[in-house]
C-alpha cells in the first residue's frame, strides 16, 4: 500500500490546460500506481488505480464517457 507519507513526497501534476479556479485533479506515479486528488482541496481523499487502469480511464473521459 501507498502510505500519506509517500504521497507527499511524490511530484504531482496538472494539466497544462487548466484554468485558475476551474475543477481540475492532479496526477502523481508512484510505484507502478497512479494517484489522483482534487487540485484544489488536497485533503480530499486520494484515488490510487494502478497505471493499466488509469490509461483505461484517460481514454474513457477522452471518449467522452464521463462527460457531465
């Protein structure tokens, strides 16, 4: 398991394209895992998916599966 120590030692990242005040996550790779959080309140419980299934994900919201 990835401990809350772990996490806040990792690099995380946001996309380019978001805006200030938008809704946006960030993404850190941390030992084959991906882990994601709301950009602006860190506090939030943290989603850890391992890499295979976070590609799957990037391409289902690409696909516009999760469009709201």
């Amino acid at each position: 398991m990835i401990s809350h120590g772990e996490l806040d030692r990792v690099t995380w990242r946001k996309s380019t394209r978001s805006e200030a005040g938008s809704s946006c996550v960030s993404v850190a790779v941390i030992r084959g895992f991906a882990a994601i959080r709301d950009s602006k309140d860190r506090g939030r419980r943290t989603v850890i998916l391992g890499v295979p299934a976070f590609r799957e994900l990037v391409q289902a919201i690409k696909d516009g599966d999760h469009d709201m």
